[in-house]
C-alpha cells in the first residue's frame, strides 16, 4: 500500500479560525468568572465547593484553599442542614453559581458543519491535545494557547 502524502496546512482558514474564536471565548469567560469571584470575596462571601460524592455522601470544601470544611452522610437534607448550621448568616456562595451572569452567544462556526465544530471543541478540551499541537495548528506561540486553554 502507497501512503498518500499529507500536504502542509495554513494556518488562515475556517477551521483556524474557529479554534482561534473558541480559544479567545475560554479565556474571556475565565476572566469574567475570576472578576465575579473577586467581587464575591471581596463583599465578604466565602466560595465552597462540594456536594454529593457518593450515594448518600457528601462534602464541603473551601473551593479557594481545597480546605475539607465538613464531611458526612444523609444526602441533600443532611448537606443543607450542615451548610445552614456551620453559615447561619448565608455568606457561603457555590463555586457553580459563581460567574454564570452573563449570557454569551455561541461562537459561530461559518462554513464549517455544525457536527465537525462540535468535534473541535472536544478536541480543544481533551487531555491529549497539547497546547503546542494547537499553536502549531492555528498559528499562535505556545504559551499564548497555554493562557487561553488554562483550565482555572
């Protein structure tokens, strides 16, 4: 069998520019949401994180520190009884519920089908796609696809 050669691709196109727009729209929404923690924290609130972990188990963590604040089991009822009784004022604030403000339309994705944009965008979050394999696809440095694919 013949191997067919692959040929060089650009790095100005549809698809380029796709990824290009993805990646400029992740790292405008993590900015957004590290300004709405920052104004959460600053008002006095304390961001968690946790919840059910298993059946019937559940945790509460300090989403800033991983701090473990509480652990047990009892499930929902049990979760919120402890979040009221260790937060009686109500200064606890999900992480989950933290930036989500602003509605923001979807990145178009002109003159590429809509199945081939969906595989993009998994493609950008899979763990095996580096940041130089992008960089090197859409025509970026390295550390800049690093800043806008950070995952914090």
């Amino acid at each position: 069998m013949t191997a067919i050669p692959a040929r060089q691709t650009a790095t100005d196109g549809p698809i380029q520019d796709y990824i290009r727009a993805l990646l400029r729209r992740s790292l405008e929404e993590r900015t957004a949401r590290h300004e709405s923690i920052r104004k959460v924290e600053a008002a006095g609130h304390r961001v968690i994180d946790g919840g059910q972990i298993g059946e019937n188990a559940w945790e509460i963590t300090d989403w800033r520190t991983g701090e473990l604040i509480e652990k047990g089991t009892g499930g929902y009822e049990a979760y919120d009884a402890t979040c009221e009784r260790l937060d009686p004022a109500g200064m606890w604030i999900l992480i989950d519920n933290v930036g989500d403000e602003e509605d923001r339309p979807l990145v178009e994705h002109d003159g590429i089908p809509a199945s081939l944009a969906e595989a993009l965008q998994d493609w950008l979050g899979w763990a095996g796609t580096t940041d130089g394999d992008v960089a090197r696809f859409v025509g970026w440095p390295v550390k800049k696809v690093g800043r806008h694919r950070e995952s914090t």
